[in-house]
C-alpha cells in the first residue's frame, strides 16, 4: 500500500528536505511540517506559493503525478494586480506564448475574492491605487512558474498564488501546515 500525503504549503517555505544555504539563511523546509520517512514531494510548489503539495513513498505514484504524459490538471487560485479583463481571461484559455513557447490551453475564469482563504504572513504589498482581482486557473502541464508567467504575459502579474487541487486530490479544509495521509 502506497502512503500519500497531502499538504497545504504555507509561504516562504522551500519544497525539499534539507536547506544548503548558510546557517544565517536558513530557511523553512518540508521537514518542518513532515516527519514522515521515505516520502519525497511529487512535483514542485516554488517558495512563495502556497497550496497543495502532493507527496509519497511510491516512486511509480510519483512519476504518474508528475509526468506531463498524463497531463493531470492542477487548479490555482491567483490574486493579480489589476482588475483583470475578459480579453485576458480568453487569452489564458487558449494558451499564452512564453519565451519557453505557447502555453497548453487552460481553463480561466475570474471569481469573486475567495472568503474561506486564510491570511497570508507577510500580507501581500497591495498599493493603494491599483485594485487587485482573483482568477481561477487550471493547467495541465507545469513549466517553471508557469503561471505567474502567464498572468504577467497578460497584463495582470500575479501578487498571491494558492493551488488548490492536483488532480483528483484537493487542498479542501487543511490550513497553512497541516496535511492528511491517505494509503492508496
């Protein structure tokens, strides 16, 4: 039986084990949350997101997770600067060109700002003169911050990023830190 964690990633902390920085710098890790042995983070979630963050002890689970072959989607949820347009919106939805070339189309929509969702530590900056909206996003592939890249290529850089589900596996009630283990 496969063990499968699911972790709601707080901010600022890094997807790995073990830090390399210097002991000055050293940074929150996964092992400040997970005691468990032998698990390893299927994909990634870059230090300043949050949200879910799948990990397991079967590498053959993991691989199925990661590989872009099974195009398993990931939902997001982003706070973008600016009051984002419906022309953006569309743009997102049928791919977006990044310097590493067009994005796979996605599934956009704007929402209304998420009333369930826990405070960020730092707030995030927000300026006085500019709104702020949210958009939801659904991708099914995942080159290196691929979304920020694309609500940027739209005109809307992103401020907050959450994922919210991988697949069939979502961040559902788990707060900042917390995670369930599921033997599948």
């Amino acid at each position: 039986m496969s063990k499968l964690i699911l972790l709601n990633k707080p901010f600022n902390v890094l997807c790995q084990f073990t830090d390399n920085s210097s002991e000055s710098e050293k940074r929150e890790t996964l092992a400040n949350y997970i005691q468990h042995k032998g698990v390893y983070a299927a994909g990634r979630l870059d230090r300043d997101s949050e949200g879910l963050l799948l990990l397991t002890d079967d590498g053959a689970l993991q691989h199925e997770i990661t590989d872009p072959k099974h195009k398993l989607s990931k939902t997001y949820l982003a706070q973008v600067e600016g009051d984002v347009t419906s022309s953006a919106i569309k743009q997102l939805s049928k791919g977006v060109a990044l310097k590493d070339g067009l994005t796979r189309p996605a599934c956009a929509k704007k929402i209304p700002p998420p009333s369930s969702l826990w405070p960020r530590t730092p707030p995030i900056r927000q300026r006085n003169n500019i709104p702020t909206s949210w958009i939801e996003l659904t991708i099914t592939e995942g080159k290196n911050r691929q979304v920020r890249r694309m609500t940027a290529a739209v005109g809307f850089p992103t401020l907050r990023l959450i994922r919210i589900q991988i697949g069939k596996w979502s961040l559902k009630n788990l707060k900042p830190g917390e995670f369930t283990t599921l033997n599948i």
